[in-house]
C-alpha cells in the first residue's frame, strides 16, 4: 500500500510517498481502509521538528493521527460485525497518512448514514475537542462568548455548537473570506483580526463586562490580547497556538479560570462518547464540519503548505 512519510524533519517536502507492506490486525485491532485523513496544524509542527520533546516520533514515519474509512479485517477478540462497517478513529501520533491502518477497535465510533466519510473525517479531532470544550468550559445559554480563530476547523465548530447552547458568539478571525464564513455559521458579530481596532470592536460587541468565555484557538500576541476582554469570574481556554505559543497569563486576581488542551485529553471511552455526539449532530444537519481545502496522499506536501499558509478556511483532508 501507499504511505506519505516524513523522510527527516523539516519542510513539507520531506513528505514523500512510498510503498510499504499492508497493515494486519493485531489483537483488539482492526484495519481500516482509508478512505479520508483528517491533517491538522500540530502534524506540520512535528513533521518540522519543533515539538519533538512532546510527541514520541522520529524520522522515517507516517503521520496523521485521524482517519475515516471502511473495517476490511479484525483481529482477535473483535467483533465481526464491524467487517465493513464506516468508520472514524483516532490512531494517536501517527499512521494515518496511509491507504490502510491498523486501529485500536477500543477507539472505533461508526458514522452514521448518510453522512459522508469526508465530512465524518473533519470531525475526528476537532469535533471531539470542540464538544469536550463545551464540557469543560460549561459553555451555556446566555454566556458571551468570544472565539478567536473562528473561521478554522475547531472555530468553525465552535460557533456553531455556542449557538446551539444559546450563546451569544463573538467570533475573530482574519480577512473578508473568513469573517463572512463565520457571519454565515451564525456569529452575533464578527471581527477582522488585521483590523487595527479589532480589540475595541470585540469590546464592544461583548458589552462592557466582557466575555464569559474566550475560547482561543491563536495564542501569541492574539490570545494575550484577548485575555483582557475575560469578565471577571470568566473562562479563558487555549486549545490551539498556530501563531506560537500560548499568551502567559495571570488570571487569580480576577477570579478567572485558565484552561488549556491538556484538560480535554480523553480516554477512549470519553473519546467514542464525544465523538458519536459530534457525528450525530453532523448526520443531521445540526453541526456543518467546513472543508476547506482536499488533496490527494500524494500531495500531502501540498497539504501542509495550505495548513501553514493560513489561507483556507476550515478544515484541510488529504484522501486516498
């Protein structure tokens, strides 16, 4: 089969493609015929060599951590009846980036019909997040909330499930293509990033208290700038740094609660849990995943380029 691995670290062009030996079911395992790959900005993070201390991979490997596809075999103590079956699941730090891969069946979560595999893709990392950061921020009817970064993969999710609580949503995010993609998922109102006064904008818009909740998927300069518009007694949570780095602050004074990804790490009972939720909401036309960009495996390169140019909205695929 046909794998994209990363050669060495670096650049996108370490990505190649090259054939190694089919995948076979281990024990507890399946192996799923993938059909679409979820990439995601940390992917490109790792495939440079910059979070090397954080994830246990080294050069040569195989990226990509989600995958949709159809169960082609199982290995022993799994249920057959997930022979041929639709399929999403998270297969950690790598192995994804691949016509097949061998997958823990303890983290299997079927796609409903009538949902496609491509969309069901879009939700395997971010829709569990987005739904677990509902959770932990106790995100509900009547918080103002603030989301920066809202016209990517989570953010586009984000807006739309804070609405579905009954929340009043600020959303952030960079230039007229973007801003008018968060206006149409149903934003109260919408800020451009590159806009000088993009602070006093969302000031405004959020009222003189503030955010009850600022969901930030930027940090850097962003996200500490962000973090004054918190209300006292509010929730700041960081899931996402694609501009470098989380905004170090200090929040005990004003009673505000920090959060970061490390609080939505999920075991695998949680993750199905999340998951199907996100799929279902999906399936019925509740909750609209946003692809912004597909690519073959053969491109995957070209994927992580559109990833780091910042340019597309939403989520990116790479497909076999």
């Amino acid at each position: 089969m046909r794998v994209a691995l990363v050669k060495e670290f670096g650049g996108p062009e370490v990505l190649v493609t090259t054939e190694v030996p089919d995948p076979v079911a281990g024990p507890g395992e399946v192996v799923v015929v993938v059909s679409a790959v979820d990439t995601i900005f940390v992917e490109t993070q790792v495939r440079s060599g910059s979070f090397g201390e954080h994830f246990p991979v080294r050069p040569p490997y195989v990226p990509g951590g989600g995958i949709a596809g159809t169960v082609r075999a199982v290995g022993e103590g799994v249920d057959s009846a997930w022979l041929g079956r639709r399929v999403i699941t998270s297969l950690g730090f790598s192995g994804g980036y691949a016509e097949q891969a061998a997958a823990s069946a303890a983290k299997l979560v079927a796609v409903p019909d009538g949902l496609g595999l491509q969309e069901a893709a879009a939700l395997v990392h971010d829709g569990v997040t987005a739904a677990a950061l509902m959770e932990s921020t106790g995100l509900g009817a009547g918080d103002r909330v603030l989301i920066l970064g809202a016209s990517g993969g989570m953010g586009t999710l984000l807006v739309q499930l804070a609405k579905a609580a009954g929340a009043m949503v600020v959303g952030v995010a960079r230039g007229e293509r973007k801003t008018s993609l968060v206006r149409e998922l149903g934003a109260d109102a919408v800020v451009d990033a590159t806009d000088p006064e993009w602070l006093a904008q969302a000031r405004t818009a959020l009222g003189p208290a503030g955010a009850d909740v600022i969901l930030d998927g930027v940090g850097g300069a962003l996200g500490l700038a962000a973090f004054a518009l918190t209300a006292d007694g509010g929730r700041f949570s960081a899931h996402g740094a694609p501009t470098g780095g989380f905004a170090p602050v200090d929040a005990e004074r004003r009673g505000i609660k920090l959060l970061g990804i490390g609080d939505v790490q999920l075991t695998d009972e949680a993750y199905v849990r999340l998951a199907a939720k996100a799929l279902g909401e999906a399936a019925t036309g509740r909750l609209r995943p946003v692809i912004g960009g597909t690519f073959p495996l053969t491109r995957a390169a070209q994927a992580h380029e559109a990833i780091e140019g910042r340019g597309l909205r939403g989520k990116v695929l790479l497909t076999t």
